[in-house]
C-alpha cells in the first residue's frame, strides 16, 4: 500500500484548487499508480489527488465491472445534458451519502498516463463519477450539491439521520459458478465475506474531527438532537456555496 492517506473533510486541501499538470511523466505516472491502489483498497469508484495529498489535476476512475482503472490527466468536461437526482458518496465523507443533483450525460476530455487525447461521451454512473472529481480538482464537494433541505446519512443503509456508521464495512460478495444464464440454484452460488479496513486508509482522528465538523456543518443530525431535527448552522463562509469552477460558469 501507497503511503498515502486519504483526506476527509474538512482537510482544508479539499477546498483548494489542483493544478494544471504540465507533462505527463513518471512521476505523475507513479501518483496515478498510488491512487489505483487506494482506490481499489478503498472499495471506491473515483478519487483526486488532492484527497491524497496531491494538488495536481489527476483523477482514477474504475467502474464496477470493469477490469482495469482509468488515469485522466487535467480531465475537463465540455457539455452536459439533462438532470437527474441520485444518491452519492464520497471516499472523503466515509461512511455517508447524500441526494445529489447530476446530469445525464457529459461530455469530458482528458490526457491519459502515456499523454494521449481522450475524449468519451458518458452517461450513469461514468457521467456521474466524471462531474464528481472534476469538482474535487475545482475545490468542490459533493456536499456543496445536496438538495434543498437534505442532509447527509448512514452509506448504504438509508437509516434515521443521526445514527453512527461503523469505520470498517463488512461486505458480502455473492459468486454465480452456474454454466448458463438460467436461474442458479444455491448450490452454485459462493458467498464471500471480506472487510474493508478503513483503518488502513484514514487516520482514526481525522475521521472523528470529520464527524465532529459535519454536524457542526449542519450536514448529518446531531445526534444529540432531542427531537431528531436540530442542528447547528454553519458560520464557515466556505461551506456555502463551495468554490466556482471559474466565472460564468453554473454549477
């Protein structure tokens, strides 16, 4: 493992803006690496160097399913088409998701590790993970997109606002060794257990001080609420909003 922790909010890197990166050489080659191996330890679908410590604009990206991650090297996305609302979470708010707003499909470019002009039109979940770590390269969060009157809750759960999440996600893995497409009986199916050791990814600190600002925040429910509903208001001017990708242009 890449010794290289991943940030969590509100590591104050999170809200800076990544720079251009000028050559495609070994050493962006060797970031790019370290952030596969997290993200795959991790469990995760997309990170920025910046939430590894790396103010320079690389992103990985690798979409269940498929075989290998993708380096996109100063990624940019030229279009977007449609809005749709959907459910979110991000490597730098372990253990939460939130009601986000996205588009259906994006436009992107990028340079991959050898230097090479990508160019995809995307939809779902690739259009999705696109427009979440171009915001991170641009100091955005994808808090900054929750809707209106939404706050952050338990990842994968979906249970009452407030209730704490565990730091290490035990996981069942489900194997069809069946020869054909037809229903598979019980006996063809291989269940495996593994844990992800977020441990090994976060500091126990800062994920604690994590917890402690998003109620601050007023992003999850305090769980000392008495009646489940109050929170604290934000008084940080940076979490309001969060930061423009450049003049003129809408979120």
């Amino acid at each position: 493992m890449a010794i290289r922790r991943i940030r969590v909010f509100p590591d104050p890197i999170l809200r800076k803006k990544c720079r251009v990166v000028r050559r495609v050489d070994d050493k962006v080659r060797e970031l790019a690496s370290d952030m596969i191996e997290i993200l795959d330890a991790a469990g995760g679908i997309g990170l920025a160097a910046n939430q590894v410590g790396a103010l320079q604009r690389v992103v990985t990206i690798h979409l269940p399913g498929d075989e290998d991650a993708i380096v996109l090297v100063n990624p940019e996305i030229r279009d977007t088409e449609g809005e749709r609302e959907i459910i979110e979470g991000c490597l730098s708010f372990p253990g939460y998701e939130g009601m986000v707003k996205r588009s259906v499909t994006v436009k992107a470019r990028w340079l991959d590790e050898n230097g090479s002009k990508m160019k995809v039109t995307a939809e779902d979940l690739f259009a999705q993970a696109l427009e979440h770590e171009v915001d991170h390269l641009n100091g955005i969060l994808y808090v900054d997109h929750l809707l209106a009157h939404e706050k952050l809750a338990a990842a994968g759960t979906h249970v009452e606002e407030g209730e704490p999440h565990m730091h290490d996600v035990e996981l069942e893995v489900r194997a069809d060794h069946s020869d054909d497409s037809s229903e598979p009986e019980e006996s063809d199916i291989e269940v495996v257990h593994t844990t992800i050791k977020f441990s090994d990814l976060y500091s126990e600190s800062s994920v604690d001080q994590m917890e402690y600002d998003l109620r601050r925040a007023g992003y999850v429910i305090d769980p000392q609420s008495a009646d489940g509903h109050d929170h604290i208001e934000s008084d940080d001017p940076h979490l309001d909003g969060g930061v423009l990708l450049d003049s003129g242009h809408t979120p």
